[in-house]
C-alpha cells in the first residue's frame, strides 16, 4: 500500500536523467526502507514530509565519512577534496534539472537563501539607479512567509512596489491562477511602472498547489517582465523540475525536503543570459567576483558535508523502481488515495483537484473542530502532536464574505517512501475522536 | 613547577598509539551512542574546575585520534580543531534533529541557542545575553555588520566618500566584504600600513593615530572602523582596547572588532574592550566543530542601527537575536554543543585559561627553538603572540613572492608532512637580504615537540640542499582548467590568499 515499493507502475515517464534506475529487478525491500528509516521516532506519524524533509541512513552515513575526513586533515581537505566534491554534486543537479551548463548551478543552504541572493541584486538595482522607485515586483498571495519577509527586506526598503497576487482557496483548475496572475501584471504596468521581478512559487507551501509555473513564465515574458524567479522549495523530488521547459532565470529548490540529502542544501540555478546581472552571495568570502557558483562553494568555514552527498543520494534512490521519476509517481498516487480517504472520512474535501497535486495534498478538517484563527492552526497541530503523536501541518482559510459554517481549517499531508498507510488511520482516527468528543480549538489554551 | 612537568612528558614521552577513530559513527540503526558528559539538563554553564582528575594526555590524544596520522599538523589556526567527544555530541543533536524535526525545530532549537549564547555572554563577560548572537563564521557576522552601513549609504545617512579604516593586514574575505558592501554603496577605504616585525603596541597605535587623524584632517568622516584582535597574516596581537579608545575619541562611529581567532586564544572581555561589534569563531580555538561564532553587538548600539542577517527568514524585524537563531531549515548543531565544549575545556587545569596559557608558552618556546636554529628571528615580542608565532624562514630560502609562499607551503605539506602557513612579507626598501618569508606556527593541545622538530629539521634540510623557491615550478595544487581562470589570482597572490 503506502509503503509498498512493489506498487505498479503505470509506464515510464520521460527521464532526463543521466544517471538511469538499475535495470536489475535487485530493488529496495520494505524492509531495507524502515531500517534507512528506523532513527524516525516510531511513535509519530510523520505525514509532514514536506516541511523538513528526511534524509535515510546511508546518506546519514557518507555525511558522516565526509565530516570525519574534513576533520583529520581540513587544509588538505580545502585545497584537494572540496571544490571536487561540489563540483560532481552540481553537475549532477545539472542532469537532475536538465540545465545547460553546470556554471547555471549554485549550491547553497536553502531557497531562504536563494532567495536572498536574487532579491539583493534587485535591491541593487533601485539602490543603483537601475530601477525607478516604484517598479513592481509581482509576487503570490500564496508565496512563503519567509520569501514575503524577504521582499519586504529587499524589495520594499529599496523602494521598489510590491504586487500579491490574490488566489482563491479551495481551487478548482489552474485557469483561476494564471486569470489572477495576469490582472496583476496588469496592476504592475500601470502608470508606467516596469515590473521588475516577478517572483512565482512552483508548489506553494500552504496552502499547497502545484502552480502551472511554464504557464506563468511564458505569461512574464509576453508581458515584458525582467526577471523571473521560481521559487520551488518542494520541487525536486516532488514534481517534474525542467530548466529549459520551465524558462524562468531563477530557480531554487531545497533538496532536503524531498530529495533526501540531509539537512540543509538546496541548488539556485541562474540562467545565463546577458541581461542577467551579476548575483553575490550575501556572506562574502574569498571567491567574491568570481561567479555565484564559486563564491558559494566557499562562504567561510563551514561544514559543507549537506552539499558533498548528492552522488550518494543519487545511489539511494537507484535502488528503487524507476529511480526518482518512480517515487514521485508512487507519493503522488498514494498521497491522493489518501487525501481522499480522509475526505471521505471526515465528510469533507480536497482543497484542489489531484492534477494539481504532487506529493502533498490539502484535506478540509471538519468544521466543527471550530478553526477560526491561524492561532487556532498552531494550537490544534501542537494538540494533535502531544496527545495523539500526528505531525501534520493545518492551515487557515479565512471564511470569505457571506459564508457561513465554511471550512475554514485544512491539513496538508505529504507522503513519502517511509510512510504508511497506519500513519494516515492514526491522524483519521484522532479527527474522528476530536469531533466525536465535541472537541472545539477554543478549548485549547493558547 | 608542575606545568613544566606536564610540558616534559608532552613533548619527550613518545606518544602511544591509539585507535583510529575514538568514536563511532552513531549509527541510526543501532541507536548506540558514544558516550559522553552531556547533561542534556543542564541550563547554568558552570565554569568551576572539576576537583583533581584532570584530562590526561592519552585521553587528549584519544580525543584528537581522527586527525591525520603522520602529519605535523601546526596549523591549527587555519580551521581549528574538534574533539571526539564534541564531535559525538554534534551527532546527537543531528539525529534528534533528524529523529522528529518539526519538535525539534519548535522546542529544542531555541533553548540550545539560548543555552549556547549563554555560554559564550559568560566566555567573553558580555553585560546581557540579548548582545550575542550566534552565525556560521566571522564571515557572516561581518556581512551582517557591513550590510547595515552600504542601507546607511542608500538612504542617506551616510554621505558618498565616508570612510572605513581597518589595517593593511585585515583579512582577505573581510576586505572582499567592504568592497562588497561598503565600497560598493559609495564608501571610501582607508587602510593603515605598519612594519613587519613589530616591536611593539605603540607603533601600531601610532600608525593608526596618524592615519586617522590625516583623513579626518581632509575632511573625511570616518564612519567605521575594522580592527583585528589577532591578525591571520602576519600573526601577532593587536592592541585592541587602546585601538578602540582612540576610535572613539576621534569620533568614529562604530569599530568592528574582527576576532576570527580571539576567543579561545586570547583574553576577550567585551567590558575591557569596548567595541560596538566583536566577532568571533569558535571552531578555531575553542574546540567546536565547524562553523559556529558569534557577533557581539553592544546594547547601545543595537537600540539605534538596523541589523539584520542577509538571509532573512519568519523572524526577519524582530531582532538579530532572533534572526539568526532562523535563517531558514539548516543543520544547527554546530550551534548547540557549547556546553559540551565547555565540559571538555572543563577538564583540563585552569580550563579555557589554562590551555590558553600553555598554549601561548608553548609556542613562543617553540617559535625561539626555531628562530635559534635557523637564526632568524620572531616576527614580534613574546608579549604580542597568541597561540601563533610568525618565525623568521632563512633568507636562502627565497620566499620573494607570495606565489613563492605557496609553492613552499606546498612542498612542506607534500614532502616532509609538516601543515604550516607560511607569509611573504615585502622588504622595505634598501633592506639587504632581509628575511621576507615567515612560518606562522601554532600551538594547541594535541600538538607535540616533535611536530616542531620536523619543521625545524625540513627547512635545515631544505638549506643544506641549496633549495630557493625560483626552482619551484608553478604550484602543484594547480586546480583543473574549470578552476583555472578564478584560481589565478589566488596562486598569483592578487588576492589576499586562503590565510586563515
């Protein structure tokens, strides 16, 4: 079921890969996957994958091998072993995303900072003139509350205008997403003002869709838009990740959510273009000019075993069917399956139809359970962690104008290969036993 | 009396051999976990000495086992060292981490960081625990403090051609940051020469006093100074208080005190020194695994500048405390093993202090055993040495380049095991056959005589065979050609080089 590696695949879909699946039918056991898994506190039922990823212990393992070998001998290890390793991680991410060149990808510690690095070169630009005050930089409703934070740090202080995309919740199809994203380009280029950046998130985090981004960015460029930056924190591991299909200049995705790599390391890929202006990494250190790619292979001492384990990575995902393109396939299937179980469980719905799922699915919570704030959210997923060892993230839905006993409190569940499907009885139960028990969240003290 | 002892049977009472590794590689699976002193309730850090049983120096060398054998490691200040009993604490917080992250990121992280700031307020006699903040490396805590003068720049508070002072000798990465930041927003760079060797604190103070008292002379507003407390290349100890008096008597408006190496080296008192920020790295010398530091910023300060991290996250307006302890979903376990690394220091007489003390006796003992028989000379007075000395290299040896330093430093590495920076330093002028290469050896406390009587009898070696470095050819570290072009101008020395 969940878990089952055995589960069919319906044909293979296109690879970019280079590194193909074993063909050998040798692949990964039930078993083998609890024993990667087994340092999992075994009294939780993880179904949040997608905020802080997992990472099996075999790659736990060669993190380890290249901490131990940084520490017996770091000057050594500096001059000969690191950039090496860095190097064969971004050409691999390179095949993963299907980039042109390996100069296009950098590596660093997550999308907050890939989002840093491309939002402080816009900073520049109105600071140097390049921009006007006021130049707009279009952004989702639906964006991460870190990447509005840093708008706001970058964007805003620097004079430039932002523009938030409104997107309804629960969604029905993507027209609703690319309607709302073109009236907001509308906005941006009004009274003259050049949209600068649009910033466009590939699976946003909560609410969680997958966003029709190739859609988005061909809209961004018919509409003279300067730069466009996909924000896809989720993305590898979770949906289909293609460079030149996707077209955006900047593309960041965290590899510790569903990539397996520990935490933290994520790529930013910059499309090499010559409107494309230079980008610095924030933290300077000694490779400051030459190139994002070099200067954030060195950012000051640091451990940078998270970025040297790709290669191993890559081995643990071989061995199961269909390598990645497999997994995702099987979350994707099992996740759906799932969320409508819970659906109909609860007597509730999906917050968006499969087609715009990955491997995350939201699921309206009874609206009995009386979610009526984002306070209410936290209180209730603390509850459900404590007393009934669930962790799954909820979110609020403000109640639009008019409604009236609206769900207003949806689930996000992930699914990923160490799941099971008791893990999702576990947290269908525990619903089941709030409502039954009149539960509401105002019993909860904050 | 009994520390020389201890010294005796260090550096003369051959070592025992000792397993590779002293630790195991917890694995998840087995759930077997090296044992260790951490007290995982423990909120006070205690700085008292255990009674009697100190560490012994099997235990030391079982502690330091993981480092490469054969090797005369005597470059600890490069990127310090980490012991494995703290390197198995680091491992526990990793898999806790790893073991129910969303718990682990909601209620332990925050009361580690709390626990670790703690720790480093009481190390460096911070007023307030709200003035420490921990970052990655001193890298960071400088981009913080250089990106709040390039908005001061932008919005007007500063005026184009406002200036920064900071030494000759400030390091690489720091000066790639000014221009990075305060540079590029319209800053103007003031940098203060002195001479190598140094004699004494007063030159140093007066060539600072001159500089600065010239450009406020034409007029120019100093608006920030960077000044080392223990300088990378060439080593020696700044002196730091009087150097921020004078900053502030002239009217600079605020001095960054950049302590890559200070804490765990030197004495570090935020009361004595004074500085608005002081940065430090405690993976070089105060034993945590790489990379953890910290970025003082004085309380009056912080109540009317706008600091931030660069890479802004949820708590991005509620403080830099906060800032940092959150730049996004990352490995902080670096940050979380200070107590651990305090129960370590802990265990050796005099704890932080005594090692510093020995640490610094040995090394000016060892820096005049080699200057004697080479018959050079230190590259400054015994006084103004750390854990560092800079040893004078024999002038036969033709380090006359900074390449020549590299190509030295390399064939020391390669050929006779022995890990040593070495510094090229400019003659002055007329100066005969000056000696213009230096070794910076360190000294911590896993190192042992005999990795200085092997650098000692290289460099003898080197002599009686006639060696200069224009026989070198270009450096063998010569990176493959997709690190051809930016690798140049580190081998050529355009840059200031990896000195760490």
């Amino acid at each position: 079921m969940a878990s089952s590696p055995d589960h069919h695949l319906n044909g293979d879909p296109k690879t970019h890969i280079s590194k193909k699946p074993k063909l050998s039918p040798t692949f990964i056991t039930a078993a083998e996957i609890a024993a990667e898994f087994s340092h999992h506190d075994p009294n939780v039922a993880r179904i949040n994958n997608g905020s802080f990823g997992s990472c099996p212990a075999s790659v736990i393992e060669a993190q380890q091998r290249w901490q131990l070998k940084y520490l017996a001998q770091p000057d050594h290890f500096y001059f000969n072993e690191l950039k090496k390793g860095i190097h064969q991680s971004r050409t691999i991410i390179k095949e993963l995303i299907n980039a042109d060149h390996v100069d296009e990808v950098s590596i660093v510690d997550n999308a907050t900072t890939a989002a840093a690095i491309v939002l402080q070169q816009t900073a520049w630009g109105f600071s140097e003139r390049k921009f006007d005050k006021g130049d707009a930089v279009v952004m989702l409703h639906y964006a991460y509350g870190a990447v509005k934070k840093s708008i706001e740090a970058y964007v805003t202080r620097a004079g430039g205008y932002v523009i938030e995309v409104p997107l309804p919740f629960p969604l029905k199809s993507n027209d609703e997403i690319i309607a709302e994203f073109k009236k907001a380009l509308e906005r941006g280029k009004a009274n003259g003002r050049r949209v600068r950046l649009a910033v466009i998130d590939h699976i946003t985090s909560m609410p969680c869709v997958v966003i029709p981004v190739e859609e988005l960015v061909k809209i961004c460029r018919e509409e003279g838009v300067d730069q466009i930056f996909v924000d896809a924190a989720h993305s590898i591991g979770c949906t289909d990740v293609d460079m030149k299909r996707i077209g955006a200049d900047y593309y960041t995705s965290n590899l510790h959510k569903w990539f397996f790599c520990p935490p933290s390391i994520a790529f930013l890929y910059c499309r090499k273009s010559p409107k494309c202006p230079e980008l610095h990494h924030p933290v300077v250190s000694h490779e400051y000019g030459n190139g994002l790619a070099i200067e954030s292979a060195w950012i000051g001492t640091r451990d940078y075993s998270p970025q040297l384990v790709v290669p191993s990575v890559l081995e643990f995902i071989n061995r199961f069917e269909g390598g990645i393109e497999g997994i995702k396939k099987r979350n994707h299937e099992t996740v759906v399956e799932m969320g409508q179980m819970l659906a109909k469980a609860w007597g509730t719905h999906l917050g968006c139809p499969p087609e715009m799922c990955a491997s995350m699915i939201m699921i309206g919570l009874p609206a009995c359970l009386g979610i009526l704030s984002e306070k209410d959210t936290h209180k209730l997923r603390t509850h459900l962690r404590e007393k009934f060892g669930v962790e799954v993230p909820i979110y609020f839905r403000p109640p639009k104008n008019g409604e009236v006993e609206s769900i207003n409190g949806y689930c996000r569940i992930s699914h990923q290969v160490y799941n099971k499907v008791d893990d999702y009885y576990k947290f269908r139960d525990a619903i089941n036993q709030l409502v039954s028990e009149g539960f509401t969240c105002a019993q909860l003290s904050s | 009396m009994a520390e020389k002892i201890i010294m005796f049977f260090r550096y003369y009472v051959p070592r025992f051999l000792c397993p590779n590794l002293s630790f195991r590689i917890s694995r998840p699976s087995n759930r077997h976990y090296h044992k260790l002193n951490h007290n995982d309730t423990q909120t006070q850090v205690s700085v008292k000495q255990k009674p009697s049983s100190f560490i012994t120096d099997t235990e030391i060398q079982s502690e330091f086992s993981h480092h490469a054998p054969g090797i005369a490691r005597i470059n600890n200040g490069s990127f310090g060292c980490c012991p494995a009993s703290v390197i198995s604490s680091l491992h526990q917080w990793q898999l806790k981490l790893l073991r129910q992250p969303d718990d682990f990121y909601l209620n332990e992280l925050p009361n580690g960081i709390l626990e670790s700031r703690t720790v480093i307020k009481d190390l460096i006699n911070a007023d307030d625990v709200e003035e420490v903040s921990i970052v990655d490396n001193v890298s960071t805590a400088v981009a913080i403090v250089l990106k709040q003068t390039a908005w001061s720049f932008v919005e007007g508070k500063f005026d184009k051609g406002d200036a920064v002072i900071m030494f000759r000798c400030t390091y690489g990465a720091v000066k790639n940051s000014i221009k990075a930041y305060f540079l590029r927003a319209g800053g103007y760079a003031i940098e203060v020469p002195f001479n190598f060797p140094v004699t004494s604190n007063e030159e140093i103070v007066n060539e600072f006093k001159t500089a600065l008292r010239r450009e406020k002379g034409i007029g120019r507003r100093v608006r920030l100074a960077v000044i080392d407390h223990v300088t990378c290349m060439p080593s020696f100890v700044m002196p730091v208080k009087e150097l921020v008096k004078i900053c502030k008597e002239e009217g600079v408006e605020q001095v960054l005190v950049d302590a890559a190496h200070a804490v765990g080296c030197v004495d570090v008192d935020m009361n004595e020194i004074r500085a608005d920020f002081y940065t430090g790295n405690l993976y070089k010398w105060f034993f945590c695994p790489p990379a953890v530091a910290f970025l003082y910023c004085r309380k009056s300060v912080m109540t009317h500048l706008d600091l931030h991290h660069p890479v802004v996250s949820h708590d991005y307006g509620n403080g830099l405390v906060k800032e940092t302890g959150w730049v996004g979903t990352r490995d902080y376990s670096p940050y979380l093993v200070l107590p651990s690394v305090m129960e370590f220091v802990n265990r050796f007489e005099g704890g932080a202090e005594g090692i510093r003390n020995r640490n610094h006796d040995a090394v000016v003992e060892m820096g005049k055993m080699l200057a004697e028989a080479w018959g050079t000379n230190l590259g400054c007075p015994p006084e103004m040495c750390s854990s560092m000395v800079m040893v004078g290299l024999p002038a036969c040896l033709g380090v006359l380049s900074d390449e020549d330093a590299m190509k030295l430093w390399e064939l020391l590495c390669k050929k006779f095991s022995v890990e040593v920076k070495i510094h090229y330093q400019n003659p002055k002028d007329g100066e005969l056959a000056p000696i213009t290469g230096y070794v910076r050896i360190c000294h911590q406390i896993y190192n042992k005589f005999e990795d200085y009587c092997r650098l000692r009898d290289a460099i003898n070696q080197l002599v009686r065979d006639g060696f200069n470095c224009g026989n070198l050819e270009v450096c063998m570290f010569l990176p493959s050609s997709t690190f051809l072009v930016c690798r140049l101008p580190f081998i050529f020395g355009f840059f200031p080089r990896t000195r760490f």
